[in-house]
C-alpha cells in the first residue's frame, strides 16, 4: 500500500483567541483522524500509531 496525501487544509494566518466554533471543527478533524489510524492498526495495516521520535 503507497500513502497518499489527500484532503489538504491551509489557513490563510494564525490568530489567536477565542473561537469555539474553530476550536470544535478542529477537534472534530483530529478525533476523525486518531480515529482511523486506530482502525488501521486493529487490523494490521500499520505498525504503530505514530512514527518513532514523535
């Protein structure tokens, strides 16, 4: 299996404060993410959940 890049996201700038909407679509993306890198290690397509040295 070749990874590849998809779904790319860019913010145009950083900013700071307080923005709860943000905030929950980005746990949202995250929680999505950790889940299927569980999914794939439960059936043996990846060693480990993240690469060594993170």
């Amino acid at each position: 299996m070749r990874p590849w890049p998809v779904d790319y996201r860019a913010e145009p700038e950083f900013e700071l404060g307080w923005d709860l909407a943000g905030g929950l679509e980005s746990l949202n993306l995250a929680l999505k993410e950790w889940i299927g890198l569980l999914a794939y290690r439960l059936v043996g397509h990846i060693g480990a959940m993240a690469p060594n040295g993170c």
